[in-house]
C-alpha cells in the first residue's frame, strides 16, 4: 500500500452501521407518530424513539466519513462537512493516543494534521481501537509515504501525541483548572454567612412572652413533644423521628445512630431556632443539629484551591515544554502534587481555625507566613525537578560532568530496559541491567546475582543517537528516562534507562565492545 498513487480510507463494519442508521430511522418515525397522537413531550415511547434516532445520526456520521489522499493532498468527508488540505500545507502526519478506561480497548488510535500554519486537526479516519491493528498501521504509512513524495515532512518517524506529550492541548486542564477555582472562590463567598449564623446561633437567648412576633425566630422556642416511633432501618441511611398526633411536626430526620437511642413514649423538648428544630432534649439522648462552622466552607475553599493546582501545575508544564517537539514526552506534574500536598498540612487547619482573622491574629499571621516560606521552597524544588533534561547536559553522569568518573567495580544492577523484543530480551523479559563482574547483560532482577541473565553482544550493538522519550516509544517509560537507539547488527533497538544510568550503560558498553575489557560470557 505504500507505493499506492491513491488511498482512500473508509470505515470497517460498515453493515452493523448501516444496522444501526435503520435503527434510528426507525426510532425517528416511532417518535414522530407518538408526539402527533399523544401530544406529550415526557413519553416512554417518545423518549426511546428520540434516543435510537440520536444514535442512527451518530451512526450515519460514522459510516459516511471517507478519507482520501492523492497526489494534491487529503480530501475528507463526513456528513456535515468536507475538506481538502494540499500536500504543501501538511507539516506533518501525527498519530493521537487517546486511552480508554475500558477493559476491553486499551487505546483509541487517529491521525492527525499538522499545519504549517500551526493549526491542527484531527482526520475522521483511519481509526484504531486497539494497540496492534495492521490495518491502521499500513494505511498510515501510506499516507506518510504519499506525503514524503508530495509534500515536505518535518520529522522522519511517526510521532505518537499522547495525554503524556508536549502536544496535547490545553484545554482540558485550564477548564478544570478554572472548575476548581470557581468553586474555591463560591465556598470563600459562603463564609462570611456562616461566621455570622454561627454567630447569632451561640448568642440566641430563649423566646419570652414579651418578644415581638417578628423577631421569634432569632430566639430559642421550646415545645413538648412524645416520640411515637422511631426508624433507623441500615446504618449507611438517615433514621426519623415520629411524633404523636403530628405535633408539633410530624417527623424529623437525625442520624442513625441518634434515632436507635430514642424510644417510642419518650418525651422530649424540641428547641426551635429560625424555623428549624436545633435540638430534642430527652431522658435517654440528646441530639442537637450540625450548626456549621466557617472554618468548613474556608477549608473547602482551600482545599479546591490547591486541587486547582495540579491542573494549574499541567499548564505550566505544557508552556514551559512548548518549544519541545510534539511527541516528546514531558516530565510529570507529580513534584508539584507534592509540593501541593504539602501546603494543605498547614493551609488546610489554618483555615479551619482561623477562617475570619487571618489577617488580624498575629498567630494566624506568623503560622501563614512560615507556612508560606515553605510553599515556595517546595515548589522551587518543583520547578527543579520538572526541568527538561536534555541527553549529555553538564551534570550528567555521561556528560561534561562525569569527566574521570571510576570504572565499574563488582556487579552493579542499573533499572533499564530494551523496548524491542530480541534474543537477549525475549518478549521483553528484561527490568535491569548488570554490569560489573562479567559481560553486561539483562536480568529480569534487581540482583544480586546473574540468575536468568541473557548476555549483550556488545560485539553487534552501535550507538546511534541518544534522546528523550516520545510518545511512541510507550507509556511503560518513565518520564523522566532517556532513550538510546542502538544498531544491532542492522536491526534498530531502543535502550531506556534514567538519563545518569543510560549515560553509564552505553559508556560500558562501549568499552566493552574492545577485546581487552571484554568480561566472560554469561549464558
């Protein structure tokens, strides 16, 4: 397919479709025929019909769309809209990863188009819905190879844009971002009022004969009541108080545990507060409602504040990598989630215990400005940790920095793996790396001991070139690890190890290479 002069992409399954398109049409007609005899707008039948025509129209969408590619470039189809970009537009030909949770489809597989003005967009086909889809895979790399004779592609491998990647929009993470903060922002708002409830709460006094009618509810009133029955059925629901003849209210809601020690035939004094019962009074228990308390609504406000920053932190991210390419992945938001973490152990009770005055208590003030200092050294060793490292920089081991550095002495066990599957790591067995004592070789062991290791042929391996990771090379790299691609013996062979260790395998793997440092074989 490589070598077409034309391809044309179409959807697969077309006949469960086209089942699904009747399905619709005729959950178009039930609907119509049920609102003109009926007349009603909520309608079983009704509702059933609309949902199997919203479906037959998502169905037709899919099985429309076309994609063709020729030697003008990419010309689209769906239902609604059809473009045609030329080859001379098309910066690159990406692939985006999108992962579903389900069980059963580990990964959604589409390309997309990169502009060269920038601008990106997302073809309707081909599409994949599971990891190893040759179909996917050759139509691809005929569009890819149509492109490399018509147009000019900026890279020469197929980049993989995953949630991982530097490509990966915005979007996501500012509206959630913007999400939490609203909330945070609504929570602060309630919390004046809840001061002020509270407040007027512990200064109420008991109603007297002599209290206007008009302000009876800011005062304490008491009333007699006998419990008829009390329900409190499953611990996890919330248990009722029935009252005699319905007086002075019929039933009240508590909590489990307060109704199952109540009995039918007590007698009890309900105490009334702005309309509300606050309180029943009798010889067994007492129960008195939850009077909210500001430092509530003050610690929720913090706590969707600092939950903000983890998305805040992934946009961060993002435009500190936007010079990077776009399926080179980026370090992981997770120091700063630290660094987050950290700040709630002393925001969090800050707030709880000084959510009105905590600009006027000078404990308040001297708790958040220690507290503060803190914040910003984590997350100055946030930022730190998040830097992008790139292959060889001065510090390294491998780098300018690891000038002089000592040979090996005895077995050294490094957390490396080769990616691809060869005779030394079959089916990718392989989790380390020893070196020391012998041959390098691959262990599926952090050591000690060269159980189960199958020896490198230093003798066929060459080092090609040494980056960071990409979205292809898949998500069982850490981020914060660096690839080396290796010839072996004319087969291409990724190596991924944190960047100071990768720096020290491939240095001993080069030393190894000449007869004089050559250790025994190991089986």
């Amino acid at each position: 397919m490589t070598d077409a002069r034309e391809v044309t992409c179409r959807p697969l399954h077309t006949r469960a479709w086209w089942f699904l398109v009747g399905l619709g049409a005729a959950g178009a007609v039930l609907a119509a025929a049920r609102a003109a005899h009926h007349g009603r707008l909520l309608d079983g039948w009704l509702g059933a019909g609309l949902l199997l025509a919203l479906v037959g129209a998502v169905s037709l969408h899919k099985v429309t769309a076309r994609v063709r590619a020729d030697a003008y470039g990419l010309h689209s189809r769906t239902l609604l809209r059809r473009r045609s970009v030329p080859w001379a537009d098309v910066a690159d030909l990406q692939v985006h990863l999108k992962h579903e949770r389900n069980h059963r489809v580990e990964e959604v597989r589409r390309v997309g188009l990169v502009l060269r003005d920038g601008r990106r967009r997302l073809l309707p086909l081909p599409q994949s819905w599971s990891r190893a889809d040759p179909a996917f895979d050759a139509e691809l790399d005929a569009l890819r190879a149509l492109h490399r004779r018509h147009g000019a592609p900026e890279s020469g491998h197929v980049p993989v844009v995953s949630y991982r990647t530097a490509g990966r929009g915005l979007v996501g993470a500012s509206v959630l971002c913007g999400l939490l903060l609203a909330g945070a922002g609504l929570a602060a708002w309630f919390v004046p009022g809840v001061a002020s409830g509270e407040r007027a709460w512990k200064s109420a006094v008991p109603c007297t004969a002599r209290t206007p009618a008009t302000e009876r509810g800011e005062c304490l009133t008491t009333l007699s009541a006998v419990i008829e029955r009390t329900e409190a059925a499953r611990p996890r629901q919330r248990g009722r108080l029935y009252f005699a003849d319905g007086r002075p209210l019929e039933r009240l809601e508590i909590s489990y545990e307060d109704a199952r020690k109540f009995r039918p035939g007590d007698s009890v004094e309900l105490t009334v507060w702005r309309g509300g019962v606050r309180e029943v009074a009798g010889e067994r228990h007492v129960w008195r409602a939850h009077v909210p308390a500001p430092g509530e609504p003050a610690v929720i406000a913090a706590a969707c504040a600092l939950a903000a920053g983890y998305p805040g932190a992934q946009v961060l991210l993002r435009l500190r990598g936007r010079r990077l390419p776009d399926d080179e992945v980026l370090p992981s938001a997770l120091p700063f989630a630290g660094a987050l973490a950290g700040t709630g152990l002393w925001l969090l009770p800050l707030c709880y215990l000084h959510p009105t005055s905590l600009f006027s208590s000078p404990v308040a003030v001297a708790w958040a400005a220690a507290g503060s200092s803190a914040t910003l050294g984590l997350l100055a060793w946030a930022w730190r940790a998040t830097r992008v490292r790139t292959p060889g920089e001065p510090g390294e081991a491998g780098g300018s920095g690891a000038a002089g550095e000592p040979a090996v002495e005895g077995e050294v066990f490094l957390a490396a793996r080769f990616l691809e599957h060869t005779d030394y790591n079959p089916h990718g067995f392989g989790t380390h790396i020893v070196l020391g004592g012998g041959a390098p070789a691959v262990t599926p062991h952090s050591g000690p001991g060269r159980f189960a290791a199958k020896r490198i042929p230093v003798e066929r391996l060459t080092v090609r070139n040494v980056r960071r990771a990409r979205g292809g090379d898949g998500d069982t790299v850490p981020r914060g690890w660096h690839i080396a691609e290796l010839d072996d013996a004319g087969e291409p062979v990724r190596l991924a190890a944190a960047p100071a260790d990768l720096a020290r395998i491939v240095r001993e793997l080069a030393s190894a290479r000449t007869p004089a440092n050559a250790g025994p074989s190991t089986p």
